[in-house]
C-alpha cells in the first residue's frame, strides 16, 4: 500500500475563458472541477497505475466532503481527519487567445493543535498497513515547519519509506530526517542551496551533498528538459521524449508517483528512473492534472533516454 | 410568509486582490464566501427586515449544499428541489488599486424533465401557505422560457401574489400571466420594449402601457438615480438619498424585499415605494450583498424623496 499525504488539499476549477481581461463579467459554460493538492494527484496517478492508495491529511468542510467523495469515486481509500476550517479553493483561469494562465489559490484553513494530533495519531495507525508514504505539497497554517521532519522520522521508525516533495523551510527540515527521497525543481533547489544554481555542474554537485546527508534519492525535475536524479553512487540525467504538450501542472506529481510504483514493483534503478520520468511525461499529455494513460506510459518508456552524469 | 423563488442559486466567492493582471498567480487570504442569486438576496434582506420566509428553487451537489446550509443558518425555511446537476459558483475578484471587478459565472446545471415537473408540484404546495411569491434572476438550462409565465398564473389561481423580476423572454412571457409587479432595470426594459428609451417621458410612456396590459405594478430601477414606480393610476419618481456607496450589487432585490415586506404589512402605495427604496439604499451602504441594517432602513425612509409624475 501507498499512503500519499496531503496536508492542504484543494478543489481545483478551470475555467476556460478567451481574451481573458480584467473588469469583465464572463459567463462560463466550460467550467472542469477536480479535487487537487500534490499529494492527491500522486494518488490519482498512482491508483491509475494500478497501485492500492490510501490518501491522508487535512479535509475541512463542503470542499473537503467533495473531496473525500470524489477520491472514493477513484477508488482511493482515505483516511483523512477532519478539521472545522473549509478546504481551499484554487481557480485558474485558461485563455487560449492570449496563452494566459491566471490562478487564484486561496491560502486555505487553519489547523488546530488538536487536529494536528489526531493526524500524528492517524498517521501512525496508517503506516502499520502503508510500505512507502509519499508527503507533498504546501502546508497549512497552524502546522510547524518540521512536520514533515518529524513525519519522516516516524516513518523510518516504523519501516516505512518516506517520499516528501517539499519547498522552503518545510523541506530543509525534512531532509534533516533523511527521507529516502525529495524532488524539489530547480527553483526549489536553489532555495535550499542559498544560491543560483548556474549549470548543471552544480546541481549534480548540490543533489550529491544532499544525498551525503543521508537521503537515498534526490530527484531534481526540469520541466521540460527531464530530471536529474542523484544516488550517493550514481547520477543520471533523465531526458522527457518529445511530445506534444497539452498541460503539464501534476507532472512532477506523476513522476514521484511513477518512483513509489516502481519501488512497490522492485524495479531496479534504472527501470525506475524510466517509468516515473515516462509517467511524468504522460501526465503532461493529458487535460486533467494527474491523469495518465497506462499504454501510453509504457509507449513512452522506451523512448526516455538515460544519460549517466556520474 | 413571503416565498422567494430562485431556479439558479450561486455560491458567490469574492476575493481582493491588489493590482490584479491576467497570467499571474495569486495566493489569497481575503476570500469572502457567500450565498447569491437575486431570489436568494431577496430571501436575506426581507429576513433581515423581519419576514417569515420561505426559500426555493433547483439546488444540486456540494454547492447546493452549502446554500442550503446556509440559509437555515439565517433563519430562513428552504424547500428547494434536489437536482442531479451542480449548483453554479460565482467569482468576483476585486481590485482595490485599479478598481476593477472581474467576475466569472458559470451557467449552472441542467434541469430534468422529472425535476421541473417535481419543482411545479413542491411550487404548489407552497403557495398553500405563501402570501408573495418572489421569483427573481436567471433560469437553468432545461427550464422553459414560459417558466415564469406558468407560475404567475398558478400563483394567482390560488390567490398568492406573484412579483417577478426577470429579463428577456423570460419576463416577457410571465407579462402575459399579468404579475402584480416586475422590477425591469433600464436595459431590460430596453431589451422588452425593443428600442432605446431616450429619456424619462419614454419610461414612463412604456411602464405604463404594461400596466395596462394587467400588470399592477413597475418598477424600472435606475441605479444610483433611484427607480420609476408606475401604476394605473400614478406614476412615481422616488429618489435615492445621497450616500456614501459601499456595494451597490443587490440592491434592486433589496428592493423588491422591501416592496414585499411593505405589501405584508399593510403600508399604502406613497409608503411602501419610500420603503423598498430605503431598503436598496441600505444595501448599498453595506460590503455584504443582501444586508441590511434596519436601523439605518429607518433613518433613510424619512429621506427618500417621492416626486409624482402622472
């Protein structure tokens, strides 16, 4: 079983409107509603990857009922605590005239000390029945800057593979707990690092002093161009076949997915460094953020090119 | 008991957001969530002004939900019909640096066959113990053109007296039913007499002849300017006092509010035209839409000024 974490989920709408503009009132018929958060389309992908999930973290009022519904209709199990504050709301707001793209992420609700442990509590039943627990995305307010740190701990303490795609203080607290895998892009990484990152020089260098501290598998996503993916002996660059891009929000998601499920299919290194850069890719092929399509994940698998850095 | 009909109910969302541009993201912590659609404003402020009202209409899905939550919350009784469809969200996001409102609407659901016909009989049920029946706004798809027309005349056939505001075909076949009152704004009446209306001899020349088509009462509101009243008999300008505009959104159905309330409690023509316009006025001193501070209805009814032009 995979458990993906997702402390602030989101019910996600799209609007598609052209020539978008400010100070206009739009009537919208094409309107597409998903539940969202990163550690949800983690669970999406992977459940569409035939793997068994169960999806944790914060749910708060009728944005959180949807949720929780639209999940279950996914045929993911959950185990979410409830808290009194609403799940956020994000809105985007497509326009294919102007090749626009304006969000609108509400910060979300805030945590009460005792919903946070009632989720520790949560948590630790879930990871007797869990092999890999996958944390991502942002964190709502209320919740401390280690949560993460202290989420991998219990993890490792019970035998369980911790995956956390992190940002921010969030994730320099995490890696301090040496989670067996984090992904932060490249803007992430620099973050992290303090400084800019001018070449891929120096993101191998940064990801291998990342991996000396004690973390298994960092994966550095590049959009586009693939991902560099580093292990205390070996780094690889993991080139994205070319494709025809249609959106690629979640793919990064897709990826993380594609790495928990090649790990529960005890693919070796390779293979699974393949699998989670074609899953990302096939997510990137899709309208709706963390869907893939099986066939064409493993159509473009044999068309990922592996390149060793190191 | 005043019954407010509303076919297309909204979750209104409102979010402030300084210097709003297109292809941006925005995270945001001023989100203000709200329950809308002109019958569910009219259902606010004329609870607010201390009516016994009664709520209906077509709701669905989590949205549906909430209103329905929300307004037992305020008092209000609701018998809305179920829906299979998904209530529709409203997005207002206001600028306070450009000043500008964008807003985006979607549609709303689909109405059945089956859920109309079970609306038609929920709708007679009703007007068993109504007095008014208010029905206000935009209709669903599914819902036919004659909607209004049809209710008009199953209200009146049991004695309740049907006041409607709408636009389009819509209002001009509930005309023929021969509503106690519409509450047409300048363009609407426009779009129902088919030509521009230049000036005040115009509106008065055309709310009059739909008098005389058996239509007891017009209202033609004019914004900040206040509202023509007309009636077989007389024909009104009232006058909105000066005041400082906070939100000028539903105060056309606090309007209509205060018409209804005023109808319940006996008041004559002069008073009950001051007191809607008191009331519209109230609103729009107010951020929240469908608000009133009756204290402050009162201050204003001895300010609205009644000029009589026929």
């Amino acid at each position: 079983m995979i458990t993906t974490v997702t402390l602030n989920p989101a019910v996600d709408r799209s609007y598609i409107i052209n020539d978008f503009k400010p100070d206009n009132k739009y009537r919208v018929n094409d309107v597409t509603v998903t539940v969202g958060g990163k550690g949800i389309n983690v669970a999406k992908t992977a459940s569409i990857l035939g793997e068994k999930i169960n999806a944790t973290g914060f749910l708060g009022g009728l944005s959180g009922d949807y949720i929780k519904r639209e999940l279950v209709k996914l045929g993911i199990s959950t185990s979410f605590v409830s808290i009194k504050g609403e799940s956020r709301n994000f809105t985007a707001i497509i326009d294919p005239i102007n090749k626009t793209e304006t969000t609108v992420n509400e910060e979300g609700p805030f945590v009460t000390k005792s919903e946070l442990t009632t989720f520790i509590k949560e948590y630790i039943k879930i990871l007797k029945y869990s092999k890999i627990i996958i944390a991502s995305g942002s964190v709502p307010k209320g919740v401390p800057k280690t949560i993460y740190r202290d989420m991998v701990k219990i993890a490792k303490d019970n035998k369980v593979i911790p995956i956390i795609d992190a940002s921010g203080k969030y994730l320099e607290e995490a890696i301090k707990a040496k989670p067996y895998m984090i992904k932060p892009n490249i803007q992430e990484l620099r973050d992290l690092v303090g400084y800019g990152l001018k070449n891929e020089f120096e993101i191998v260098h940064e990801s291998r002093y990342i991996c000396k501290q004690g973390v298994e598998l960092v994966v550095i996503s590049l959009g586009s161009e693939g991902a560099i993916f580093a292990t205390q002996e070996k780094v690889f660059k993991v080139k994205t076949p070319n494709i025809k891009l249609v959106n690629a929000v979640g793919s990064g998601d897709a990826l993380v997915a594609g790495i928990a499920t090649a790990m529960i299919r005890n693919y070796c290194l390779e293979e699974m460094l393949k699998y989670s850069v074609a899953c990302g890719t096939a997510n990137a092929l899709e309208k709706e953020i963390g869907y893939v399509d099986r066939k064409k994940v493993e159509q473009l698998y044999n068309k990922v090119e592996l390149l060793r850095l190191v």
